[in-house]
C-alpha cells in the first residue's frame, strides 16, 4: 500500500511504498477514506512528542472494515468506521469506570506507539474502532466525520465531565482555536448561555457565527468586568482551552458560586499550581 511516512521531527513526509497490514488475532484492518490533522500530528512532526520512527501518523480517520481476524466483536466487513485515539487493555479499573486515559496498562496513542491513518489501510485492535452510525454519511463526508473522534468528542467530554446542564453560562477560554469553536457549537447545542474569550479579536465574527451570544477580549484591561457582565456575576462552567497561568487566574476568578472549571492542556502550569497550594 501506499503511505506518507514520518522519519523524524522536522522532515517532510515521504511518500512510499510499504507493506499491507495483516490483521492478527482480535484486530482488524480498514481502508482509509480521510485521515485529519490535528494538534497531536503538529506535535510529533515538530518534536515535542517522541515516537518511534520511521511512523506512519494520524488517528482522524473515517475508514471502512475490509479484514477482520478471530473474535472482533461487533466490528465487521464492510463497517464504516472511526477510531478510538487510546491504546488501552479494556480491563483494568480504570477502563473499567470509563477512564481509559488512566489505564494501567496504557498502550500509547494510535499514529505513534503503532501506525496510523495517513496510508491506505489501518491495522488496529477491533475494540479501537468505533461504527459511524448510518445517519452519518461517511463516504460523502469523510473528513467531517474523521475528525468527529477528536475535536467533537473531546468537547462532548467536556460536556459531560462538567456537568454542563441546560441554561448554565459557560465561557470558554481559547474559543477561537478549533477545538474551541467545536465547544462553542456543543455548548450551544447544550442550550447554555455561551461567552467566548479570546486575545484574537479577529475570530470574535466566527465565535459568533457557531455559538457563542457573547465575545469577551481577554487582553482587555477590564476583561474581568466584562466576564462578570456576561455572566451576571459569574459562570457555572469556566472551559479553558489555553491554560497558561494568566488564563487559569481569569477562568477561576470568572466562576461564580458552585462554578465548575475544566482545562485542557497545560499540564506544567497544572503542575506549578499544585505545588505552590501545598
Ligand atoms: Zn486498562
């Protein structure tokens, strides 16, 4: 099959080649119909995330089940299907209560502990795919349905993990990056009252367009009185895709009474945090 292979950090994806995956027991391959490019490619391209190479990158993907081996549970022939990013065991506690990032036996990612989606055909554990429904059209819109598995699920699971409820004022924080306008367009679909903040004030005409009934500056000197304006005194969910120090403060300092705040990223300054309330 043919494959755009990573040899390392900083080089140009080659072209090639290489063999076709064989399914082995409980695995099965796919055809790749569209492949997406997120922030987890970026950053094994630019070398912040080490992997073994030469790699075949990718987990966006929309694909359909071509090969099948041994017990693949409900995963069959001729499935359209998208895939789960995390390499996990399935039985441990922490999958066990839906946790599957804390596994104990945590495989890595798919796209860099094994290979992923930028070739014609994907090899994976069966449990890995996920079924498009057949509301889902994935052979008119394969790269809209290929990136349902990051940058729709992930603020789905913000939903969730928040406890986002309907008429809740939630602002999201890095609203004009991409996962945070998805945010913004489930938020609203949650019926929340939506505040978007960003230092771009160029974006505010797209955060309007998918969500949000307010844009806040938070580069502005009187950001703060603006976010309390826009809550009436504080939000319930403060959603931080940016997670620099400065935007945790403003995020925290946003809530108001029983206010939840949920942060993706940002895990050194989660770490100097910690620390300095020890
Ligand atoms: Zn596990």
């Amino acid at each position: 099959m043919k494959a755009l292979v990573s040899h390392g950090p900083n080089q140009p994806f080659s072209l090639e080649n290489v063999a076709d995956p064989i399914p082995g027991p409980g695995e099965a391959v796919a055809k790749i119909l569209a492949c997406g490019a997120g922030l987890t490619v970026q950053h094994v391209k630019a070398g912040r995330s080490p992997v073994p190479f030469p790699r075949i990158l990718g987990h966006e993907i929309s694909a359909e089940i071509v090969e099948t081996n041994g017990d693949c549970g409900n995963i069959k022939v001729g499935m359209p299907v998208t895939a789960y990013f995390y390499l996990t065991c399935g039985h441990c506690k922490f999958c066990l209560i839906n946790r599957q990032t804390l596994c104990k036996n945590f495989g890595g990612y798919i796209g860099r502990a094994c290979d992923g989606g930028y070739a014609e055909y994907i090899k994976l554990p069966a449990k890995n795919f996920v079924p498009i429904p057949e509301t889902l059209d994935i052979y008119k819109n394969p790269a809209e349905i290929g990136v349902i598995c990051d940058a729709i699920a992930t603020p789905y699971k913000v939903l969730r993990k928040g406890r986002v409820a309907p008429l809740d004022k939630v602002a999201v924080f890095g609203a004009g990056g991409g996962l945070g306008i998805q945010m913004l367009k489930m938020a609203r679909w949650a019926n929340c009252h939506v505040t978007a903040v960003d230092i771009d004030t160029s974006k505010f005409s797209a955060c309007l367009e998918h969500g949000a009934d307010i844009c806040v500056n938070a580069g502005s000197n009187d950001a703060h009185e603006a976010l309390m304006d826009a809550s009436s005194g504080g939000f319930d969910v403060a959603i931080d895709f940016v997670s620099s120090t400065k935007s945790l403060e403003m995020a925290v300092a946003s809530l108001g009474i029983g206010g939840r705040l949920l942060t993706l990223g940002g895990g050194v300054v989660l770490m100097q945090i910690s620390n300095s309330m020890q």
